[in-house]
C-alpha cells in the first residue's frame, strides 16, 4: 500500500513539473512598447510609453497554453515632443484623466508558422477591441543572479479610430495631419525568480 502511495505521489510530482506554467513579470527597464503613426502624410512620428507592468504565464511544453496580461499607464506617453505629448494626453486623444491606462489581456493563443498569435481584448481610451497580435519567443535563459528570463516579439497595427480616438486636422496639398494605422511594437523581457 505504502509503495503504491509513493508511486502516485511520484507521478503527480512529475505531472505537475511537466504540466507547469511559469510566472514572469515584465521587466520594464528591458522591454519597450512603442508606436508610430504617419505625421502629414509625408513622415512618420515614433514614440513608446514609459510606465507599464505585466504578467506572463509561460508553458515552454505547449506555448499555446501560455497567457500574457499587460498594463500600461496612458500618461507615460513620449514622443520627444512636450507640447504634443501634452495634446496626446488631452480629451482630444488618450484622454488620460478619463481613461487612465490601456490594457491587454490575452484571451487564446494559437501557433502560426515559426511563432504564435495572441488574442484577447485590447482596450484603449475606453474601447476594448477584439485583437490577434503575432509574437515569437526568444526562448528562456538564466542571468548572472540566477533568475530565469523569458524574451518575446511583438508587432501589431491598429486603426486608432475603431478605439474612438478621431481628432485630426486637414492639411494643406490634401490628407490629414495623424494617419490612421498606428504601428505597435514590443519587446519584452519577462524574470521569473
């Protein structure tokens, strides 16, 4: 009876190491969001935002059982430009007051090709939009401290009027002065301890 007992007490200890999903916090100091959109048709603006935490919960044995959840505070957008990023924060965009932070949870993770497809609901200035975000996984590997540290991809492109941001302004020789599609990339670097 006992030897039984340890034998199922043996299993159940290397199910739950096969079976087991590893927690990582975003490491904001090596990660990076950031955008761009196109600026009176002829150029281009890049920006990120500097305030932001997030979870991933990693399975390195079926990515697809993995989930990532991310925070990201609005009023910590950066473009280099002071007065533009006072009006990006203001009713006119982001509305930062309002609206406070832009999240994204993940929802299904599928594989595609050499990388995955995260889906789940993206919200921003209020809006929660339905989003498929293609990702790729550098893979895990141990720092100097002894911590465990988990790297992915990501780029998306978002039409920024489906989250009710619409403010623009004509431009002279015809267009607009903010494009439409807003170009997101991240870099994320996950610790576990």
């Amino acid at each position: 009876m006992l030897r039984k007992l340890a034998l199922v007490g043996m299993f159940l200890l290397i199910g739950t190491t096969l079976f087991a999903v590893d927690a990582f916090t975003v490491d904001p100091v090596h990660s990076s969001i950031a955008f761009s959109v196109k600026h009176m048709v002829v150029s281009t603006v890049h920006g990120n935002f500097r305030d932001f935490s997030g979870t991933i919960n990693y399975d390195p044995n079926d990515v697809t059982k993995s989930s990532i959840e991310v925070h990201i505070k609005a009023d910590s957008i950066n473009t280099g430009s002071e007065n533009r990023d006072k009006h990006l924060r203001s009713p006119d965009f982001l509305d930062v007051e309002k609206f406070p932070e832009l999240t994204f949870k993940s929802t299904q993770i599928e594989k595609s090709g050499d990388g995955y497809i995260a889906k789940g609901p993206l919200t921003i200035h209020g809006v929660s939009k339905d989003v498929a975000i293609p990702f790729t996984v550098g893979g895990t590997i141990k720092d100097a401290k002894g911590n465990t540290k988990l790297g992915t991809e990501a780029s998306l492109t978002i039409s920024r009027k489906d989250f009710g941001l619409t403010w623009n302004r004509a431009v002279e020789g015809g267009g607009v002065l903010v494009g439409d599609d807003v170009k997101i990339e991240l870099s994320v670097e996950g610790t576990r301890p």
